[in-house]
C-alpha cells in the first residue's frame, strides 16, 4: 500500500502501517511482510523471480496526477552482505512504474522496497515498511 504523506509526519505513517487493515501482526508482535500491499492511496509490489536473480518492483499511487517514483531496493544476502538499489520511475495518471534487479548467484536473502511517490499536485504517497519478499 502507499500512504499519502501528511508532511512527512512519520507518527501518522507508522500508525497507518500498523493498522489491521493494513499489514497482519504475528503473535509475537512482529511484522509480517508483503510482497504486495493495496490500499486506498494505491498499491506496492516486489516479486522474486523464479531463478533467484532477479527482483521486479511497481508502486502505482492512486493520483489523478503524473508523478515522479524515487525509492530504494534494500537487499540483506543471507551471506551476511547488504545492497541497496536505487528504484526510480515516472508514471502518468493511474499507471504504474516498476524495474527490475539483477543480481549475481546467490544463496537467497531477503529485500524490502521503500520510497515516496510525488505527484505534480506536490501531494506524496509513500510506499509502507512491510514491502518484502524472500528470494
């Protein structure tokens, strides 16, 4: 899911993210991860893809306005190393923006896609912390 950002009151996006509707809690009070999240500012994705080298992305804000996708995709190896990936995409009214990652062989891990969409109205729509996904 992606929230609109009420001037970066990061307060009202961690309350957001741990509503009920829109993330799931553990028992043991631990966040549980998404490879998609979809709510009413819009939806967020990230995927493996079936070889283990590649990781495909797509924010798609509800906006009535172009806008301008700048994130990132943090990647922790189970190796132990971590890489971040720059996500940046443009999108007009209604569509979506992705990107894919490569990466070398590997013996999986586990990334997490983070970022803000910003509309030329200059509304913002930030992608949730629970966008994850194993490899």
């Amino acid at each position: 899911m992606l929230v609109i950002s009420f001037n970066n009151n990061e307060e009202i996006a961690n309350l957001i993210s741990k509503s009920d509707n829109t993330v799931t809690q553990g028992s043991d009070n631990f966040y549980q991860s998404r490879t998609t999240v979809n709510g009413p500012a819009g939806v967020a994705k990230i995927n493996a893809g079936n070889n283990g080298r590649s990781l495909y992305w797509m924010v798609r804000p509800r906006t009535a306005f172009p806008y301008l996708f700048s994130g990132k995709v943090n990647i922790k190896y189970y190796s132990g190393k971590k890489r971040v990936v720059n996500a940046i995409g443009t999108g007009a009214i209604g569509s979506s923006t992705s990107g894919v990652v490569y990466m070398k062989r590997n013996k999986g891990g586990y990334a997490k896609l983070s970022g803000t969409a910003k509309a030329l109205n200059g509304r913002s729509y930030r992608v949730l912390p629970s966008v994850g996904t194993s490899f």
